[in-house]
C-alpha cells in the first residue's frame, strides 16, 4: 500500500483527509488529542514543499441548527498554535474563494476547509459519496492521502471519492493503525487470547464470529457475559440481558470451548446504588457490573501464558469506580513481551483514563473502524487505495 512516502510532494497540492472530529463545546475544543495525532502527517508534508489542503468532517450535520457547533474555524486555530504556522480557514466546502485560495498557495502552505459534512445539508453529497463531490474536491489538489483512521470504514465523498480520482496513500496515523492490528488479526502468534467486554453480544457478533476461529481462548465479561450465562442456565438477575441472542449464544457455546466465562460477580442492586458486594449467584433483584476476584484470577491464567492478545469492551462498567477493579486488573496483567490490541471507543477510553495506556502495544484510535478492522472486514477508505 501506498504511504505518503512514496509520492514527491515538492510544490504538488496535497489534499490529507484527517480526523479532526474533536469535541467541541460553545466554540471550545474540549480535548485537541486527534488535532495532536495527526502533526506527524501534516508536518512531514509541510516540510516536503507540499500544498497542503486540509479536509475533515466534524459531528453530524443534519439540519440547519447543526452548521455552527460543527463549525471547523476552532480547530484551525488550535492547529495553527500546533504547528507554529499560519493556517488558512476557508468558510466554504466549494466555490470560487475556496479555488482562489488553492491557487494562491504557496509551497509549505497550509489551507483547512469548511466540515465537510456541511455538504450532508443539500441531499448527504458528504456521507452518500456523491459522485460530482468527490470529483470536485479531487480536482483541487494533485495527490491525495488519507490519515483519517476513524471514518475509513466509511465511504464518504472525502475519502472515497476524492481517492477515486487522485494518486493516493496513507499518512501516518493510518500506516501506524494498520501495521499493528492487521498482523495480529491475520497471523496472530499463538497462545492467541481475545478479551471481550462492553455492553451488547448485539453490537460484537461480528467480532466474535472472526476471531473465534483464530483465538486460543475468548475471555467473556461486562455485560455481554450475562447473556451468555443465561444461555448456561444461570440465574442472572437485573444483569443487561439480550433474550433475542440467548440462541446465539446456546449454539457457540456448543460449538466451541474456547469460551471461559465469569465465576463470580460484582453485584448491586442498581447502578445508581453505592453498595456493592461479591457473589456466585447472582439474586433475583441484582445486576452483575463487573468481574469477581476469581474470574480475574481465572483470566490471569489466559493472559499469563498468552502472547498475543486482543481486547475489546471493558469486563464492567469502568465509568463508576466501584466497577472498575476487573478493567484495572487486566489492564495490569500485561508484560512488556505480549502483544496487546486493544480495539473500541470505550475500551481505549478505559485503558487511557484508568492510566495503563503504557501497559498495552497499541490503542486504536478509530472506534467503529477498529472494530470492522476486528470482524475483518475491509475498510473502503482504505482499501480504495489498494496496494
Ligand atoms: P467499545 O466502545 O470499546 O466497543 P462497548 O461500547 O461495547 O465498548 O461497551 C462499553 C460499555 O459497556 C461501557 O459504557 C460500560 O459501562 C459497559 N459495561 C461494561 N460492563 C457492563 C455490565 N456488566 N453491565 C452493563 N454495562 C456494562
Ligand atoms: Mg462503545
């Protein structure tokens, strides 16, 4: 696959498609880590005498109320301070001062562009891939490369559809994502354990069902284990149950014994509760919010002799403290010589603010396309760059 590398940017108009879809709250960038993540990329172009022609959607834009909070002229400020260098904001996502401005830049120049979901106003041209839209953006730069991890499960307009028209490649963030999780998905070194957790089995089939068949071990809890202890025939409380999969979960615990779920529990009676207490069984008026003493220990076995490792979904809910103790344990299991993936919004979330990010190889920074990236499935931002 093409990377930035491999283009000659001198003097070329460079179009990079990044992620800077940050919080944003009355016009205040709440968190600039994704502004921050994709320097690497911009600056290597900037460097390289490149044109640079910023693009980016930011929030969802559906009716005319959404245009200025998804407004993208504070992220061009903040990436301005970042990069020391004066940023070109163009309130437009075309038309002639948009052009204008693409034609008076000089080498090392860099121009951000309006969200370009301003374009999902008039018919979703953005997030429909509107043939005209594509063609139109492509036609103002000369090479395209997308650093935009998080929407390449997408194809968009701005990913996609510029990439159809344009000499194309990744920029760094996505290199770095693909080059640690592809490896592990397609040839992971054996013992393989995959750690799953979160909410819904509904939102995870599809990650179940692929590495299922390439893991030594899945290691089940949060509250997806509920339904698959149920599916055992275990009394399971007020614990999130989904009765529509309890089938699906009969049939793979059938067909497989990879599958270790929890032998114990912390239990409450509601998540607005502060008491809490350890149990096997789980009463009839009790939720189950996060792992025991005895499923961390029991996992600990799987992990300790394990070398590659893919987590997904936090084994409880991490947000309150007193469920934190089975996300916090696993997170310090692990050793400098096992390959740890951890994949999902939450889980990323989970394993960063409980402060063990330097416990892990790599943390995907791309929710849903990490967890397309796990059902191995393609990404079209991606692979319509080909190889
Ligand atoms: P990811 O975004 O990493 O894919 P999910 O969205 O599937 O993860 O799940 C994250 C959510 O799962 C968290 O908000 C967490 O509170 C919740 N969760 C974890 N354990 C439980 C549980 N036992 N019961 C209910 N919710 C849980
Ligand atoms: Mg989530």
């Amino acid at each position: 696959m093409k990377t930035i590398r491999d283009f000659d940017l001198d003097g070329k108009r460079v179009i990079i498609r990044v992620d800077f879809n940050v919080p944003i709250k009355n016009g205040i960038i709440q968190d600039d880590n994704k502004i921050r993540e994709s320097l690497n990329t911009i600056k290597y172009a900037i460097n390289n005498d490149a044109k640079v022609i910023l693009l980016s959607h930011l929030g969802r834009v559906k009716e005319v109320a959404d245009l200025p909070k998804n407004d993208l002229e504070p992220v061009s400020i903040r990436l301005g301070e970042l990069l020391r260098k004066k940023v070109l904001f163009i309130n437009k996502t075309r038309g002639s001062e948009l052009e204008n401005a693409v034609n008076n830049m000089k080498n090392g120049d860099v121009i951000l562009i309006q969200n370009t979901r301003y374009e999902d106003l008039d018919g979703k041209k953005e997030s429909s891939n509107d043939k005209e839209l594509g063609k139109y953006w492509a036609s103002l730069g000369e090479i395209f490369i997308n650093d935009a991890f998080g929407t390449s499960h997408r194809a968009h307009a701005s990913n996609v559809g510029i990439a159809s028209h344009l000499p194309s490649g990744i920029g760094f963030l996505v290199e770095k994502e693909l080059k640690n999780i592809l490896p592990v998905i397609e040839k992971p070194t054996h013992p393989f354990t995959v750690i799953m957790g979160g909410s819904k089995v509904s939102d995870k089939i599809g990650v179940i069902d692929n590495l299922i068949k390439k893991c030594d071990h899945l290691l089940v809890g949060g509250g997806m284990a509920y339904t698959f202890l149920k599916a055992n025939g275990m009394e399971v409380g007020k614990s999130l149950v989904e009765d529509d999969y309890l089938d699906y979960a009969k049939k793979l615990l059938k067909k497989t014994d990879k599958i270790i779920l929890p032998i114990d529990n912390v239990v409450s009676d509601s998540l607005e509760s502060n008491k809490s207490h350890i149990t096997k069984e789980i009463g009839p008026d009790e939720m189950g919010l996060d792992i025991g003493p005895e499923t961390i220990e029991l996992f600990k076995k799987y992990i300790d002799s394990s070398k590659t490792i893919i987590w997904n979904g936090p084994v409880g809910v991490f947000e309150n403290k007193l469920y934190q103790n089975g996300t916090k344990s696993i997170c310090k299991m692990f050793k400098k010589e096992q390959t740890v993936i951890v994949g999902g919004g939450d889980s990323a979330s989970a394993v960063i603010n409980l402060g063990y990010h330097n416990k892990v190889t790599h943390i995907s920074t791309g929710g849903g396309a990490s967890l397309e990236l796990l059902e191995g499935k393609d990404l079209p931002g991606i692979s319509v760059i080909g190889d």
